[in-house]
C-alpha cells in the first residue's frame, strides 16, 4: 500500500489497488478499483474530501475505480442551485406526489430486503447482486462509518422505495437506491433523485453527488438527464457536456 500523489493530502491514510475482477457494467471488461485504508480514520470530514476526488462508498470500504485500460468511469455531481426539472422529470414528481418520505434508523428490515430483492432480480439479473444474502444486503447498504441516512418512501402504508444517502460537508452523496419495479408506468428512480435535489436544497448543500456516469451502460448513463452536471476530469471538476465525453 502506498500513498499517491494525485489524492489530496491525508497523511495518515493508505491507498492499494485490487486485483482484477469482471466489470459490473462493460461487457468484456476487467475492472480494479483503489480502496482508502484505514477505515476507522475516515471520518466525515475526509470522506467528503475522498468524494470530491472521484471515490464512493461501498458498505464501510471507501473506493474509486483504477482500471488498467479504461476510464469509462466518470464521477458527476449536480449543481443543486442551477438545477431545472424538464417536462418530463415534473411529471415523474407530480406523479408519485402520494409518496410519504420517512428517515429510518440503518438497520435490517425484511420488507427492505424483499424490495432490493425484487429490484435485483428485475433490473439486474445475472449481476450478481440479484444472489445477495441478508448478511451481504446488510454489508453493502446498512454498515458506514460516516453520516449515512436511510430514507423509505412509502405510498398508502406500501413500500415504494428506499435510498441510501450520504451527508457530506458540501452536498449529499447518493450511494443507492431501489424500488418496486412491478408496477407499470411508474418514474420511482427519478423520483428519488428529484426528492434528494430537494433536500440538498431543504440542506442549503450545494451539490449532489450522482456517483459515476458511464456513456455506454444504461445502468448509468440516465445521469446527464440531470444537469448541470460537473464531471471530475484529471482531478479538476469541469462542466459536463455528454457528446463529448468519451468512455475510453
């Protein structure tokens, strides 16, 4: 483990680089990612210092990608004060105004797990994570070491929607979110981002971090649907402009 240059100064922590392992949204693609150590030195401060140059959380493991030949990874933020609802964001809002939102204490609820369950198996069949345990559903969304917020949505007592969010010292961090995918015609996903646009703004936060925007992966290219967005590029956060940016 050594310390890299490129990161901003935190003379206590340690940087290593996985090894390599399928790439969970390229087809064909070995990916590493470069995990901060240790863990107990993390705290809400240096976190947000982490987010803003390009790392995410996964469970209690702080990570950005590291891949040997590819850079389709691209970490995005939203300026939360410039941000303007297109038509059809408006209608997804004004659609599941019926939505009750209720901030919950981190721990395991089985009608939690069923719902991530079922938006596994109907939105990522075969990646893996449509497999996960309890134990492992548990490791992934409910354990932090920093300011975590478990948000449920919930319409006429029925559980719609959860999210997952991180509070940083200049926006909130959105780390996941899943929902009922059994209902036709529904807008749940641009629902939840649209409700944490708000509360960074209910927060006077100025950005909301979307996590990595990929041009060729469906699973994330939905993000330039929000803008303005800032792209980190050669550790600079720059204006976004999707037909210029490239995967490789």
């Amino acid at each position: 483990m050594t310390h890299l240059r490129d990161l901003p100064a935190f003379p206590l922590l340690q940087f290593y680089t996985t090894t390599s392992y399928s790439c969970s949204y390229l087809p064909n693609r070995s990916a590493r990612s470069q995990v901060a150590t240790p863990i107990n030195l993390i705290d809400n401060r240096t976190y947000s210092d982490l987010v803003r140059a390009g790392f995410r959380r996964s469970g209690v493991f702080t990570y950005r990608p590291r891949c040997d030949l590819c850079t389709a990874c691209q970490p995005v933020r939203l300026d939360v004060a410039r941000f303007t609802p297109s038509r059809s964001q408006r209608r997804a809002f004004a659609q599941h105004t019926g939505l009750t939102a209720q901030d919950c204490a981190l721990t395991f609820r089985e009608d939690h797990y069923q719902l991530y369950q079922r938006y596994q198996n109907a939105r990522h069949t075969g990646g893996g994570m449509d497999q996960d345990s309890r134990e492992q559903y548990a490791q992934f969304l409910l354990q932090t070491h920093v300011d975590s917020r478990l948000i449920e949505f919930r319409e006429d007592g029925v559980l719609r929607i959860v999210s997952i969010i991180d509070v940083l010292d200049d926006g909130l961090s959105a780390v996941y979110t899943f929902y009922d995918c059994d209902i036709p015609h529904t807008s749940f996903g641009t629902f939840a981002i649209l409700w944490q646009i708000a509360e960074c703004q209910r927060l006077e936060l100025p950005w909301l971090y979307l996590g990595y925007w990929i041009r060729d992966s469906k699973k994330m290219a939905y993000k330039e649907k929000f803008h303005p967005l800032t792209v980190l590029r050669e550790g600079e956060w720059q204006a976004f402009v999707p037909q210029q940016e490239s995967g490789d």
